[in-house]
C-alpha cells in the first residue's frame, strides 16, 4: 500500500510542491474517477468510487499543512499527545482565554472592522510563528522534533479553531 | 508522436455506436433538453421551435398538461397548476408555508411529506417533476429518432441532500436512466470553458428563478476542479417578483388575503415588470380589482433597484464567503460567467461586475448555458468521446454531520470536499448492555441540530451487548459523484454489520416510489418485471463490453486458468442474458463478477500507477 506522498509521487517530506501535488492529483482522478466508468460494468463503477474517494482524501490530507503534518507524524509512528495534555500547559490556556476574550469584545467594539482586523492580525502573526517552528521541528525530524512538533502542532488547531470562530463571528455580524 | 493503433486479438474494432444522450436543466421556472448533434451542443426544440419549457404542470379532467399548454391555467386555474415545483421539492410543509405564504395550492399529507391536492388526485413535487422530465425526453426522442441512453440532469449546486434524492427520484417515476446530477454552476463552466479554452480561475454566478448558486473553479488542461461553493437554495428571480407583488398591493391599496386568481395576476404582472426594466427606465401596468375596476401603476426602475438591493447584497455576501473557502482573492479570478434568466437584471449585472470588478461574460444565453454544458458531459458520460480531456471535480455545497450529546452536530465531512468522498467516525455506547443506537444525520454549517437540515434517522440494531464503552461503532459516510449520500455502520471489534432502517426526513422512501411506479403502469406487473428485465439485460451488455475489453489489453495479468474461467462464466452470461429471468440474469453476473473482482481491482490500480509515471516523464 503506497502512502499518500507516494501516490502522488512526491517525497514524504513537509515541504511539498502544491502546484506538482495538484497536477498529481488531477491526473490521477482522470484515470480514477467514477465519470471515466459511467458506461461501465456496476463493478468497476464501484471500484472507481472507491479508488477516487481515496485520491481525494489524500489530496485533502497533502493539501492542509496541519493535516499534513499530522499524516507526516502518523507515518513517523509519533503518539500524538491527548487533548488532556493542553490543559496542562498554563501558559498556554492563558493566552487562549485571553485571545477568546477579545473575540468576544469584538461585537461590542465602536468600530467592528477595525476591532476584527486586530484580531485577525494577532491570530495570523502567532499562527505563523507556531507554523515555522513546525516546520523546522519537521525537518530535523528525530525522535524528541517529532514529539515536540506534534505538541506545537496541538497548539495550532486550538488557533486555527479560533480563526473558525472569528469567521462564523465575522459571518454572523455581516449577515442580515 | 501518434502512434498506430493495433487491435488485440480478440478486440472489438468495431467504432464504438453513437449513443444519444441528453442534457436537461430542469429548472424552477423553466427547464430544456440540450444534445450534442454532430459535435455541437445545442438545444432542442418542440414542433412550434421554441426551447424553453415552462416548468409548468396543470392537472385537468382529461388530460395531464406540461409547459405553454399548461401556464395558460396558471391564473384561471392556480389549484390544479402547479408552477415552480422545484421550491417545494425535499422541503417540509411549514418550510414552504413559512417561505412562500401565498401559494395557491391545498395542501396534504403530513409535515415532511407534502402533497398537494388536485381534481387527478393527490400528486407530490416529485411527481410534478417527472411530468415535466417525461414532456422533454419525449421531446428529445422524437427530435432525436431514437431511445436515449440516459441523461445528465443539472441541479442547483446549493441542493442539499434531500433535493438531490427528490431530483433523481423524479427520474425514476419519469423511466428515465441518470447518467450523473451534475451542479447548475459546473455545468455553465463546461459550456463557457470549451469555448473560451483559458485555463485559469473562474466565478460562475448562477441566479435563477427560485434558487442562487456561487462556485469558484479552478480549470486546468480540461479539468474542472471546483474549489468552493456555495448560494441559498430559496433565493431567486422569483422572489423579485414577490416583493414587487407586495409592492403592487400596497399601491392599489388591497389587502390580503385576496384570491388565488387575483394573487397569480398580480404574480403575472410583476413579472412583466421585471422583465420590462431590464430595458426600460419604467414601466406602466394596468391592475384588475376584484370589483371589477382597474387601476394603473406605473414603476420605475430605481423602486425596483430599491425592492430588491438587500437580496442582490445577500448574493454578493455568499460570493465572498465562497471566494474565502476557495482561498482565492478576488483578483486571482480570471472571468466571470453569468447564468441564469435572473442576471439579465441590470441591477444584478452592475453589481457583480462592482463586487468582482471585471466584466461578467454573458456570450452564451443565460436560460441555455446550463443545458448547453449537461448536454456535453452527457455525451461524455454515455461513452461518445472516449479520448476527451473533460473531467469534472465536484464537492458537496453542506457539511454533512451526526447528532452528538445536548443536540450539537459532530461534522465529518466539511463542506466543499470534493466528491467522490468516504469518511468514517467511532462512537460507542454508553450504556452496559447496549444493542441498538439511534444516528440522526444532519446537513448545515450551524452547532445546534435544530439549526441544521435534517436529512434521515437510523437506527443501528444487533449490536453484541458489552459494557459501555466496549463497543466500537464504526459509521461510514459515502457521499457519491451524484452528491448522494450513504451511511452504514459496524461494530469493530465483533465485525457486526449493524442492520439499518433508513427514515429519510424528507421525500420519498425506496418502496414508495416503487409504489408510484407501479401506480403510473397500466399492468403493473408485467411492466415493472419487462423493465427490470431490461435493466439486467443492459448491465449484461456493460459486463460483457468492460471484461472483454479488459482482457484484450491487460489479460497477461492473469493465469490461462483465470482467463478460461472468466471466459466461460462470460458465455454462461451471454446465454442467460437472452433466455434467462431477472434473477438468473443476476447470478450470472455476480459469477463473471466474482471471478473478475482481483482482475478489476489489479487494472484501476496499475492504471493509476501508470498515470503518474506517465506523468513525471512528460514533465522531465
């Protein structure tokens, strides 16, 4: 069974091509996909549903970097730490709340755009700050990187939920 | 380089027959049929010459009318004439009371199965639906000269679920073979990227009559790949008409509720209108009352701008919404295709072309594009063009999810995944002894259930009795080409297949159709038997074509054993497939299929491997 780098016929490595992964993936679903069987047999059309749903989600794994880089731990054999862990970190749970707080603020503020602008900014700058040291963790790929990347990578998700939020929250105040 | 082609031994070099499919863009207000006649996509007429199909079904004592015939009944005879069916289809009946307060129709049957009254009886949306299917492959078969193969039917790209299903069920009563339900939106792309042949980032803008769809695709080399979608499926031209309806109440001081017929004409003029201002700065009608008077109201085009600027606004919101799920910023859009009869409003026109600040294109008609591009794929799909480059890449428009504890919804497939998905979530009991679990599926973006659409319950049973928490229950989303969902389950640990009984929240469960399809024949039996006679005959044929075709390219994958064995299970087939019943059609099949299975699987996978290595040579 060829992981999903391999189906692509790209190194397993963190830092892909996404323009050679998505020319990868299209040539793969012209092969693959069920609309290159309308007119075949019910088994190979069901073949094919399965065989394009597998290229599709491993071109949705390979495009997210976060779930990228959780594949990327997976095949390492890294034990991601549980969702207990985060509670441990006081540091850590403090600048969440703080960050949820001025989300919250957002709606009450005089001038919203400004006050969601702000918020976007400091997610975005501590987002990326995580990112790179993700990335270099990755890279050095030994035994003590990984687990430290997947504990970085934890911290991610906690912000990239908040970025959901700030979008619902931005979606919410525009609409109606 | 070309190289020469040899036939195998054993290959067929007979050229692949012609076989006639169609496009149908079966729409709220209108719906056409579209075909590929030497090379070309275009719409097909009726015996006057016109194209379009009002989506209009009128039940009358002697007869079942569909399109022009019927609309004439519209006003005269609103209970019995059912216009924009497609509003009502996979909705609840508090859904449409709630949205569409004036309809002129009896309602029956319960709260998620709608039904409404008329002098032929009770008929649903589906039913309505199929009527109009039935008038356009009718047409398209005497057009055509012959029986078509299947048809590619467009649906708004904003469909959940439920609508999706109602769609293709519609098919089912109307005896019609879907080849795929292909998205509004993709569809126009099709049509527009074939002829402007740009590869790049394209915003297609569909509004019409009762539904708005917005996808963003990205096309490469033939590949349609669409990166985000989204609308509101009760948004449209239609609802123009309703506000200036409103408008034109207030200005000749009626009052609600008034009659049905007095409600059509004023539906009647309001359209009028619309269409008048698209090019005309106003526009004068004459109104009749109910005690015999007549008033005139003129309006002109700012009142109308003013009536309908916060719904064009709503459209554009969802652009932006869309363009972010893409990751893509407005000026990374390369062309803006306009689709749909309501973007001949020039409020509409100004607007997008503000929001995207590019010209939309608008060379091929609105009300024909998304016929034009199903009639494309259709020719693809029933095999014509073996060697074509097009390939669509779709996703769902809705997250799909499952009920979790205090009524929040757990999602497992976000919205715009590209389709043909499989996703699969854990749960397990949380009671000693458990045996059976109830999972209610639900469609939406929202937390809460009650927020969310819900599509169907299940209720997993024979689930081997542990102490809580033991047991792992493995859920399996399958979401197909189509859009369509499926859901199954299992218990890990003890490999138990759960039974499932399916309640799907809204439509028409299996054995109802079953029903209506029986109820439609004049000899019920022997009609449903000599069609389904037919389906297994032609799945034999399918069998048949794809192994033999199989076994000339790639039979040196197998033994000359397995190739003997398969070849005789093929003429067992071929033998029974002639003489045999329904069910001695089948095993013959599931036999050739069995000894085929490792071969199937052993070609798709070494064809994908060639796929890429094909590939990484071309780009060294």
């Amino acid at each position: 069974m060829l992981n999903y780098f391999e189906l692509f016929g790209l190194k397993t490595d963190f830092s892909i091509d996404l323009a050679q992964l998505s020319n990868a993936f299209q040539q793969l679903q012209k092969t693959a996909h069920p609309d290159k069987f309308a007119h075949a047999s019910s088994q190979e059309q069901l073949l094919a549903v399965q065989k394009s749903a597998t290229i599709n989600d491993a071109y949705q794994t390979l495009k997210n970097p976060l779930k990228r880089a959780e594949y990327i731990l997976k095949l390492r054999g890294t034990v991601m730490p549980s969702e207990q862990a985060s509670f441990q970190d006081n540091a850590f749970l403090m600048q969440q709340m703080e960050l949820r707080e001025m989300i919250a603020e957002v709606q009450a503020a005089n001038d919203i755009d400004a006050a969601l602008l702000e918020v976007r900014t400091v997610l975005d700058s501590e987002y990326q700050q995580l990112f790179t040291q993700l990335q270099q963790l990755l890279n050095d790929d030994t035994e003590q990187s990984n687990q430290q990347a997947s504990d970085i990578l934890r911290k991610l998700k906690f912000y990239q939920k908040l970025q959901l939020e700030v979008d619902r929250l931005e979606e919410q105040l525009f609409d109606d | 380089m070309a190289l020469l082609q040899i036939a195998e031994p054993g290959q067929s070099t007979v050229p692949h027959e012609h076989r006639l499919a169609a496009g149908i863009d079966l729409g709220t207000t209108n719906s056409l049929i579209a075909t590929v006649k030497s090379g070309l996509a275009q719409t097909l007429t009726d015996e006057q010459g016109r194209d379009i199909l009002p989506s209009v079904v009128s039940y009358q004592e002697s007869s079942i009318l569909v399109g022009d015939n019927a609309k004439g009944y519209a006003v005269s005879d609103p209970q019995n004439t059912i216009v924009s069916a497609k509003r009502l289809l996979g909705r609840s009946l508090s859904d449409i009371k709630q949205k569409y307060p004036n309809l002129p129709y009896q309602f029956v049957g319960d709260e998620n199965h709608p039904s409404i009254q008329t002098r032929r009886g009770v008929v649903n949306p589906v039913q309505v639906s199929a009527e109009i299917l039935k008038a356009l492959v009718e047409r398209a078969e005497k057009s055509l000269g012959g029986e078509l193969t299947g048809v590619v039917i467009t649906v708004p790209a904003y469909f959940d679920d439920a609508q999706r299903q109602s769609t293709k069920d519609a098919a089912k009563l109307a005896g019609v073979e879907v080849l795929r339900l292909l998205n509004e939106p993709t569809a126009a792309a099709v049509a527009y990227g074939l002829d402007s042949g740009n590869d790049g980032v394209i915003a297609v803008y569909d509004l019409g009559g009762g539904t708005f769809d917005i996808s963003i695709l990205r096309l490469n080399k033939g590949v349609f790949e669409v990166l985000a979608t989204g609308g509101d499926s009760a948004l449209g031209g239609d609802d123009f008409d309703l506000l200036l309806v409103d408008y034109l109440i207030e200005q000749t001081a009626l009052t609600r509720p008034l009659t049905n017929n007095v409600e059509r004409q004023l539906l009647k003029q309001a359209c009028f209108i619309k269409e008048q201002l698209t090019s005309h700065e106003q526009v004068s009608v004459t109104i009749d009352l109910p005690d015999n008077k007549q008033t005139q109201i003129t309006v002109n085009k700012s009142t109308f701008d003013g009536l309908i600027k916060s719904l064009v606004a709503k459209t554009l919101r969802a652009c932006r919404r869309s363009l972010k799920d893409a990751n893509i910023s407005i000026e990374e859009v390369n062309e803006v295709v306009m689709v749909g009869g309501s973007t001949r409003v020039p409020l509409v026109r100004s607007e997008v072309e503000k929001f995207f600040n590019r010209k939309p294109l608008t060379s091929i008609d609105p009300d024909k594009v998304v016929a034009i591009g199903a009639a494309i794929q259709a020719d693809i799909l029933a095999g014509n063009k073996p060697d074509s480059d097009i390939l669509l890449l779709d996703v769902i428009p809705l997250s799909l999810g499952i009920e979790t504890m205090g009524g929040l919804v757990e999602k497992i497939i976000p919205r715009n995944t590209t389709i043909p998905v499989a996703k699969a979530q854990e749960f397990t009991t949380f009671k000693d002894g458990q045996t059976a679990m109830m999972i209610h599926v639900l469609q939406g973006e929202r937390e809460l259930v009650d927020d969310c659409r819900s599509l169907a319950r299940f209720e997993l049973r024979g689930i081997p009795p542990m102490v809580a928490g033991a047991a792992h229950i493995r859920v399996t989303f399958k979401v197909d080409a189509d859009g369509l969902l499926q859901v199954s389950a299992m218990e890990k640990s003890t490999k138990v297949e759960a039974s499932i009984e399916v309640k799907p929240s809204f439509g028409l469960a299996e054995d109802e159709i079953t029903q209506m399809l029986k109820d439609s024949m004049a000899n019920a039996k022997e009609d449903m038997q000599a069609r389904m006679l037919k389906e297994q005959q032609v799945e034999a044929k399918r069998v048949l074509e794809s192994v033999q075709s199989a076994l000339a390219t790639d039979g040196d994958l197998l033994s000359a054993q397995e190739q003997e064995a398969i070849t005789k299970a093929l003429t067992t087939m071929v033998q029974v497939a002639q003489q045999g019943t329904v069910a001695e059609i089948e095993a013959a099949i599931a036999e050739v299929d069995k000894l085929t299975a490792r071969f199937a699987e052993l070609r798709m996978d070494s064809s994908i491997r060639d796929a890429l290595t094909g590939h990484n040579v071309e780009e060294i």
